[in-house]
C-alpha cells in the first residue's frame, strides 16, 4: 500500500505524509524523483529518519521520532507551517482514515463514546492541500467497510478526498462517488465490492487504465 | 537595556494563581522544560494552559498536571500523553482541543492585534459545528462541550468558499524555549525548536525565554532574530540541554 | 527540482493582459528592478498592481505607470510619486488605498489560507466608512469610493473593542527581489528590503523571485531561510545593484 | 518641540517616529535612555541617519532615508513589522496631525478636494500604539486652529490621542478634553486658549507640574 502510493507522488511536489502507514512511503519513493517532505511541526525538506544516538533532538517530525533534513531544507513557525498547509501550497496530503464517505467526507480524529485525543494538524490538512489521498485498510478491524455511504463518525473535513489507497485497491472520488483505478494484485471487483460500504462504479478510464483483471 | 534575571525562578516570581500561560515546545523540542520546573516549584494553581501537546512522556507540563496545578488546557494533541487523558476523561481539567494550525492561528492573531479570522480549517466538522466535549463528569458524561461557531463563505482568489470564524488568543504570560537570546531578548530557535515558541511569545503580555546561550546585544544577525526583542520581557540563561 | 530560469524575460513570458501581480518593494529597497523592467519590455496591459507605493522617483513600477500598463493599483501610500498621483487623478488608474499595514496582511492572509481577519486599523475612519475615492472622473469628480466595512465588537484579552472586517488578496503572480536564493526557491533578504517580499510571494499562484545570488540548494542555513522555497515557483538570477 | 517630545520618552520603550517632524525627536535624546526606534518598513533599533555616500541602500527608514541600525537591531517583513504595532506592542508612537479633537480623533492623512495621497502605516500606529503623542505646530498654515472640539477632516483614528506637543505647550487629552500640562516659554494661557478650538482644562495638576507662568 505504501509503495502504491509512492507512486502517487510526483517529482517536485511538496507533500506531507500523515502520522501512522503514510510515514512508510518514503522507502518506496524511486530516487529519481524530489519529493519535498513538510512536517506541521515546521520542517521542510524532511530526509531520512535517523538512530536516535545520531539525532539531534530538535529535529524531530510530527510524530516526534528524530529525522534529518535534506538539501534546501528549512525550519519555520508553527504558524507558518500552518500558512503552507491552509494557504494550499501543498501540493498532497496522504492521511490515514477512519471512514470515508462517497463524497469524500474524512473521518479520522474521533470515535464518540472512546476518548477524544485531539485532531491535531489533520483538519489543516485536510481543508488546505491541494490533493487529499487516503491511505488505509479497506475495511475495520471489526471487518465493517470504512468507505461508506455517509460518515457516522464525526468528520475531519468534508468532501476532501481526492482518492483512497487500500490493500484492495484504488479508487477515486468523484461526483458519481467511488470510482475504482486499480485492484489490488489478486483481489476480485466483486471483493472490493463487498468490502464497500457504497457502490464502487467502474468506468473505461478505469479499465483502460487498469493492468488487472477486473471481475 | 538588560531583560535578563539571574534565575528561571525570579522569571516567573509573579505568575499568580489563575494565570492563563502559553507555553511552547512541540513534542521534546523547544520545551520551556526549566521555567515549567520553576513554576512547578512556586506552587502556582488553577492555570490556564495553552499549549499543543500539555507534556510528554511525562515530563514538561505533564508534571504540573501530576501535581493538579492546572484547571484548563487549550491544545490541539492528547495523543499518549496518560495523564492529560485521565484528567480530562475524570472530570478533573477543562480542556478545549484545536486544530493545530487554528492553535498558531490564534495566538499569532492575538500578537498581532487580531481579533478573530475566518479559515477553512474545521467547516462542517465538530470544530465549527460544536460538540466537542470540553468536560467530563461521572460515569464518561459530558457536562460541557463547545458551541457552534458562526460559518460564512467567501470568495477569494475567485474560489467561493465556507470558511469558520476563530477568535485570537491572548495570554497572561508565555514560557518560551530559545536557543540563543540577547539581552535585549532577540531570540533564535534551532531547528524544529522553534515551532509554537515565536507564536506565542507575541501573544503574551509578558514572555519569558529561557535560552540555551545568552548573548550581548549585536551579537545575533539582525537579518536572522527569528523572535524580536519587542515580544519578550525576560530572559533566563539555561544549559544547553538542560530540563530542569 | 531546479526553479532557476536563463532570464527575466523567461519568467515573466507568460503574465498575460488583465493579470493581478503583487510586486515587492518599499522606497527603493527590496524592489524587483529586472523583473518589472522585462514586463515592461514584454508589453503587458491592464495589469491589477499590488503594492506599497508604485514606484518612486519615475522608476520601478513608475515605468509602467508611464507607458500605461496598470489599470488599477492596490496600494497604501501615492506621496510624492507623481505618475501614481496624475493617472489617479485623470481617471487613468483605479486606485484602492489601504492602511499599510492591513495591506501586509491582507496578502498573508491570502498566502495562509486565511478569508478574511477583524482588525482594529480604520474603524471610524473612512477606510472602514467608505468614501474614499477609487476612480476620479473629468474635473477631479468622484467617479466611484470605496464602500463601508462590516465593524464588529469582539473583546480579546479582556478588552472590548470594535474592529473592521478585511478580506484576503490573492494574486496571479508575485515579483519578488531577494538577496540570495536556492535552486529549490528557498531565500533570503537582506535588511529591509525584505519588507513586502515574503508576505507578497505567499499571497501568489505563481511567485517569481529575482536574487542577487543564486546558490546551490543546501548553501542556505535552514534557521535562516526567510522565505521558504514551497511558496516559490520560478527564480532569476540578476546583478547585486542591476536595475534593469 | 522635538525637544519636549524626546522628555517623553522613557528608558526602555519601543517607540515609532512618524514622518516629518517627529524624525527631529532622535537629536534630543539623552544618552541616558535606551529607545529602541522602530520603522514600519521592518526595521527595529534604528540608529543615526547617515551621510547617503556610506548607505547601505537596503537600510532605510520608513520615509525611505538612509539610516544605520544599533547593536539589537532586527529586520523583519512588513506583516510582522504591522503585528508588532497593531498588537499593542509599541509603547509610543509620535505623529504629526493636521487636526486633534478634544475626545482624541486624529486627522492626518487626508483633505477632502486635495488628492488622497495615502495613510500609509498612519491608522495602524494610530489604533495600535499603546500611547499616541501628537507633535504639530498649534495652528495651521492660515492661522486655523489645529486642536478642535470636533475634527472636519476624515479621521485617521478616533480618541486615539492622547497627548500632543505644540510651539505652544503640552496638551493631555482627558475625559474632559484639552487640558493643559505645560506652556512653552514665553506663551500665555490666554494666548494658547484663543489658538485652540476647544476649550482648554487647567487642572491644579498641570499647575503644580508646571514650572511656566500661567496667565
């Protein structure tokens, strides 16, 4: 799934990769591009994570593990970091999810009744980059699908998502709602189906540009 | 002109019960880790904090919590900070959550004579629509949470748009973390240290830094003062590294 | 990622007739001299111009005030700039003045994503009242004024206070001068002839910098980049001191 | 009058000086007081003036004069520059006027029928100084009054005055509108009464702090 959505990333973007699956994609960017990494917590130009015994503790990412900073790198204010993100300078987001809806509703900072751990910078995200994709398992760990008619968890931000990577596959939003790009190696339309929550509509784009078999 | 005192001690020598105090630092960088431990010392209580994270680890304001100084926070990230959790979740702390780029939003707004500003950040979701629980009771109840806040659209650059209106923030004080400070408190954070630190130094009535290295005044580039002598009332030589 | 183009005029190739171009600069500092001049060269019309003061002793913007290329000027202050005063007053130019320091943020607002903010300056004034004259007819009539602003009581801090409503500014392009810049867009500016440039380049769609050094990605200190490169497209190199 | 403007000043502040007259203010201050003098173009800690042949063209004021800057200086962008008046900041700025009003309106940018010439950063010190001290000649060119019951020309800000220094004395503005505090040299009261246009307090304040003859 990360390396699916390295692909995603073109040469020159600047993109900020969400806490959790999304910091994995970096492994699997091919060197040929330069991809701009942004952490909300005013770094630019992220590079590799590093040992902690090499760290330097004041560089750290938004998930606070110690990181270095590549060539052209720079360090800001959290207001201005937050300038980057609201003011759409960012060319992609890559956010993990709890539900997403067909509208491309995103819900991920909340569940009603368990603790309410903060949202954090995903709202900015969320509402200021320019192309908002999801990374994710298809369905819950209870099984139940997390791309869905309507959110019933509160949302994150509403009709952001641009497009969803999953261990089934890839599909976008659009105005008809899910649409599938691509299924995973081996996993059957019927199954990704099954495993959504709304209906996944299958276009000739898809299917031109789709190297799986589908159904 | 000299802002500097001796001790993070005499720094915060009159922070009073009640006080409202932003205090920076993003997860372990750029902590105010010896004003948090000077204040922890004076016995202050009742305060309100506004912060991103409250305390890491344990550490930082997590300590002030642990000694039940603090009867509010406004932050943007519980995350796995346990005791932050618990004196939410028991009743114990009010706590108000924001979106991280509104938290910076705000008190930038508040430094920079601000009053309120609309962002897209939050339209359509409990943050602008109200809901989120700011107090527990007994039992998990919810005996108050935040209200709707009002939601307009705008067109800018030609793209018409619902946006939220947030209002600013001013505090009492600000602990602030710096890596280098003149005595005109000039300030320069090193890298990711910086963060919230800038921010919320304008938007107290008086900030106090506590730097890692405390210069003559001229010393520091003016072209690179990251944080300007006119935002900073007290500065506090610290050791590099040192957290308490 | 290289953001460095051969010449001015390569980077400016593509600002056509009608666009909006905030253009950095106050007095004669930080003014970007080359790109302004290979506009000119390029004939481009009807441009929206926003700015501090447009120009000044007959140069920078003053020269396409001259050969009648601005159509309209978002500015804060005409003083004795001649040309910006004569094609005002003969109803060549419209013109919307704004407090300068509304004006700044304004365009910060536009570059963070911000609608529009309430702030304190021009409220029982005309800025806030309207009647400010935008476009003079034949015999110094009022052809069109600014109309009022929406006034709102907000209290921050404890205190109440009305303050004025103000919209973002976007821009299609920005022109930008700077001290030194990276291939990646990342730069620096020295002494005040930073002023506009970094709030001006945040508020455009495409921000165009021209620097009297470009340097390898990675020469910039990154505590020290004042304007980071995400908020730069394109960069020219030109001569310390080159004008044009 | 840049004289009895610089005794304002107290060690310690931060303080803009408005075009024209109040750029006079720097001459008279006592090298005993540290002013740090802030320019709305982004410089804070303005030094001297300085002879154009050793400018630095990138180091001007805001009246776009070659200056030097002192040992603390910083520069900074216009937005930040504007955060640091509109916030409250500044402890003093010093402004010429064209009128005062006895409730504190200043009127300095602008005559109706006469070309609008800007206000440039005027509103913004005006509504964000924490004390506006006003330094003008006490009537106008034709003989006018300058300080009015009720300014007639459009505002800069309203009851944002709150003292004003003239060629005749030293005014507070009060809840109960002018009053005086000093009388320059050689200026009676009834001379400084009749060249105001409004009336004029003397409070046994201003009397026992006033070392001038009164009538």
């Amino acid at each position: 799934m990360a390396a699916r959505a390295a692909q995603e990333l073109q040469d020159g973007e600047y993109v900020n990769l969400g806490i959790g699956l999304p910091t994995l994609i970096p492994k699997y960017l091919s060197s040929d591009k330069h991809i701009v990494l942004h952490s909300e917590n005013g770094v630019l130009a992220i590079g590799a994570e590093c040992a902690p015994d090499d760290a330097d503790p004041d560089i750290i990412d938004a998930g606070s593990a110690p990181v270095t900073v590549v060539a052209g790198a720079s360090f800001c204010s959290s207001s201005m970091s937050f300038a980057m993100i609201r003011g759409g300078h960012l060319d992609v987001t890559v956010l993990g999810a709890l539900q997403v809806s067909a509208s491309g509703d995103l819900a991920n900072w909340a569940v009603p009744g368990q603790l309410v751990r903060g949202m954090g910078g995903a709202m900015d995200l969320a509402a200021g980059a320019r192309r908002v994709l999801v990374l994710t398992d298809h369905v819950a760990r209870d099984g139940s699908p997390k791309l869905v008619e309507r959110c019933t968890l509160p949302l994150t931000g509403r009709a952001v998502v641009d497009r969803i990577i999953t261990n089934l596959g890839v599909l976008d939003v659009t105005s008809d709602g899910f649409v599938v790009v691509e299924l995973a190696p081996g996993v059957s339309l019927e199954v990704l189906r099954t495993s959504t929550g709304a209906p996944v509509a299958l276009t000739s784009w898809s299917l031109g540009g789709n190297p799986q078999p589908v159904g | 002109m000299d802002k500097v005192l001796p001790e993070a001690r005499d720094a915060v020598a009159d922070i009073e019960d009640g006080a409202t105090i932003a205090v920076g630092g993003f997860g372990t960088a750029g902590v105010p880790w010896c004003l948090i431990q000077a204040l922890l010392e004076r016995g202050t209580r009742r305060l309100t904090i506004v912060t991103n994270n409250c305390g890491i680890n344990g550490l930082g304001l997590a300590t002030l919590l642990r000694e039940h100084r603090i009867e509010r926070v406004i932050a943007s990230y519980i995350g796995q900070n346990q005791i932050f959790a618990e004196q939410y979740l028991n009743g114990e702390i009010e706590v108000e959550l924001n979106p991280q780029g509104t938290l910076a939003e705000r008190l930038r707004a508040g430094g920079a004579g601000i009053a309120a500003f609309y962002t897209p950040t939050g339209v359509d979701t409990p943050v602008g629509d109200g809901g989120i629980p700011t107090r527990y009771g007994p039992g998990g109840s919810v005996l108050a949470q935040t209200r709707p806040k009002e939601v307009r659209t705008f067109v800018v650059g030609g793209e018409s748009r619902r946006y939220v209106l947030e209002e600013a923030i001013v505090t009492d004080f600000a602990l602030i973390r710096a890596t280098v400070a003149d005595r005109h408190g000039n300030a320069t954070f090193h890298a990711a240290a910086r963060n919230f630190n800038p921010d919320f130094a304008m938007a107290a009535r008086t900030a106090i830094v506590e730097a890692e290295r405390v210069v003559d005044a001229g010393e520091i580039d003016p072209d690179n003062v990251h944080l300007p002598g006119i935002f900073v009332q007290r500065v506090v030589a610290v050791a590099a590294g040192q957290r308490s």
